[in-house]
C-alpha cells in the first residue's frame, strides 16, 4: 500500500499528523524532511507521487484547489483520506482586528467550513486527533477514526536543566493570538511578583514591526512590554517548526503552563502541548473544564500526569506551590515523560494508521 500525504502549509501540524506517520511507515509526502531548504517537492514530482499511490492523504484541506485536486485523484481509483486537529465552526477569538470585520470574518470562515464540510462528506475516510472532534465530523461522513497526535523520541534531546535560583514557568502557542491571552496574562500578573517565580511567554510573531501585524497585535504587545518592564518575564516570539524542540530546550523552562477559555474552539484542541513538554521532562499545569472535557481531560489516564486547574485561581495557586517545590517538578517531569513515551510515541501508534488505511480496501473487497 503506496500512501501520499498533501501537506496544509500548517507545518507544525503537518509535522504532528503527516510527517511523523510518513516516516515511521515509509510513505511520502509534499514534506518528507524538517530541514527548511530541502523541504517541498517540485510540482511534477508531487504530480508523479501522488499519481502512484494507493491513498493520498489531505491535512487540513481548506482550498476549493484541493478538493477540485481530490475529487480528480478519487475518479482515477485512489482512496481520498481527510485529515484534521482543529475546528473552522467556531473562530477561537483570534485577533483579526481590521483586516477581518465580523462581516468578513464571517464570509472567510463561511468559505472555509463550506470547502472543508464538502471534504468530509466525499472523503472515503475522516481521521482526527480526538473523539470530540470526531463527533463533529461524523455529522458529515460516518468513516471517521480518531488517530492519536503523537511524539519521536528522535526529536527530543536531553532536558536543558534550568541551573538559576528561578523557577522558571512558561506559556505557549496560541494562547497569545486568541482569546485565551487574558486569561493568561491574568495569571501572569498574579504571580510575576512571587519570589522565584520568572515568567516566559512563547507566542506572537517575531516581525511586530510589520503594519499589518502590528495592528492585528498591537493590544497585545502593549500588554506584553507593560508586563516585562523591570520585571522577570521573558518574550519568545513563534519560531519555525524546524527549530521548536531546540528552543523549547534552550529556554530551560521548568513548568509548562496551559490556560484555556472554555469555549467549541479549544475543546476541539488535543493534548499536543502536554505530550511535547513531557518528552522534555517539564510538567503541565493544564486546564481542566467543569464537565472534564478540556484537551487534557479527554483521556483520564493523561489528567494522572498533569496538574489540572479549572479556574484562575487555580492555576495561580499551583505556580505558588510549585515555585517553592522544585523536587516535585523533577518528580512530575519525569513521570509523564516516561508516560508519554510508552502510550504516545509514533514508533508503538505507526501501526494504527496502517490498519485505518488499508481498512478502506478491505471494505470494498
């Protein structure tokens, strides 16, 4: 069985649900190296490969292109396979500022969600992250099968040990550009102050000078500059999938830190962030939701090796104690490492995407 994966352009989630499959199973793909100058293929080779295989699978397929792409590869006999971490039916508070008016932020997300829902239902098989996101989807197509995100050891060097008097906590992603940042800026200045405790915050783009991101972002910058201002809080702008575990390493972070709003957008999220740091021996203070489905509720075999908070308090709670407990950090860290390792990893999971693709064929026999 020949299987091409046609990338999204989304490179830390082509990484997560293309790249790792791919490589551990000896496919191919748009992306068959993380090295950024040897990356995509040529157009003809991308045409030829796609061309010989068995299955092709789409992630996060978003352009009217690659439908009109997938329905002419269907007509010639290949099985057509979806492929999504993330939801379009709600916008998760993004900051789209002018740009994007609620006019045409509405128009956008219409477009979008009518390209990926047309996907779905013609697809001969869905594939998501998550059971919540795969009850979505099976409203549109009944062929749906939850593939775990997972993690390559091969990606994760030592732990970087934070060697300062500092308990050094972190939050990153999305959080920044989403409505999410005042619930993490919240917990930021309830704690900037305590001792020991010092802060990194991994989001926003690096280029804020540009105008456009500038004005998209501008609320928030001036935030983040009134928060680092004489105080022990460090801004690390996004970086290129390439070099993310290297940096993750290199900020010496001790607790990772996941504060979510309750709201479709986020519990359609998985419990990507929680595997990353663990491989790095760092501990989540995760958030949790009232009916216990937040991303790092789902499994409750994962809340085992997470702290989970339910509200502000919570969490500023919990960094207090932590910041006094560094044994405890180790001890956390290091149990969800080898957790994650054991149930996570792509070398023990590769073999679920062979059976949900070659399940397509042995339907049809």
């Amino acid at each position: 069985m020949r299987v091409y994966y046609v990338t999204s352009g989304l490179q830390g989630c082509y990484f997560v649900r293309s790249f790792l499959p791919l490589t551990e199973n000896g496919w191919d793909g748009d992306i068959t190296t993380m090295l950024l100058d040897q990356q995509m293929k040529t157009p003809d080779n991308k045409a030829y490969a796609s061309q010989r295989a068995d299955v092709v699978v789409f992630h996060r397929p978003d352009d009217p292109k690659k439908l009109e792409l997938a329905r002419l590869l269907r007509q010639q006999g290949k099985k057509i396979v979806f492929d999504n971490d993330d939801t379009y039916k709600d916008d998760g508070g993004f900051k789209f500022n002018k740009y994007l008016d609620k006019e045409r932020l509405e128009k956008n997300l219409g477009t979008i969600n009518e390209t990926i829902d047309k996907f779905i239902r013609e697809a001969d098989l869905v594939t998501t992250s998550t059971q919540f996101l795969a009850d979505e989807y099976k409203k549109l197509n009944p062929n749906v099968i939850v593939l775990p995100n997972c993690v390559d050891p091969f990606y994760f060097d030592e732990h970087k040990v934070n060697q300062s008097d500092d308990v050094r906590f972190a939050i990153n992603g999305s959080v920044g550009v989403t409505s999410d940042f005042e619930h993490a800026y919240n917990i930021i200045n309830r704690t900037y102050n305590e001792p020991n405790v010092h802060w990194l915050f991994w989001s926003l783009p690096i280029n804020r000078e540009d105008k456009i991101v500038h004005e998209l972002y501008y609320e928030e910058y001036k935030k983040l500059d009134e928060m680092i201002e004489g105080k022990k809080i460090t801004w690390y702008p996004f970086v290129n999938m390439e070099i993310y575990f290297d940096q993750m390493n290199e900020m010496e972070i001790d607790v990772m830190v996941i504060p979510r709003a309750d709201n479709y957008f986020n519990r359609c999220k998985s419990n990507l962030k929680f595997l990353e740091t663990a491989m790095f021996e760092i501990p989540c203070i995760a958030q949790g939701f009232p009916d216990g489905q937040s991303p790092y509720q789902q499994d409750p075999e994962d809340a085992e090796y997470m702290i989970i908070a339910n509200s502000e308090d919570e969490f500023v709670d919990h960094v207090k104690q932590l910041s006094k407990d560094r044994a405890k950090i180790r001890e956390l860290g290091k149990k969800a490492r080898k957790y994650v390792e054991e149930k996570y990893s792509i070398e023990n999971n590769a073999h679920k995407w062979v059976e949900a693709y070659q399940s397509l064929f042995e339907k049809h026999e």
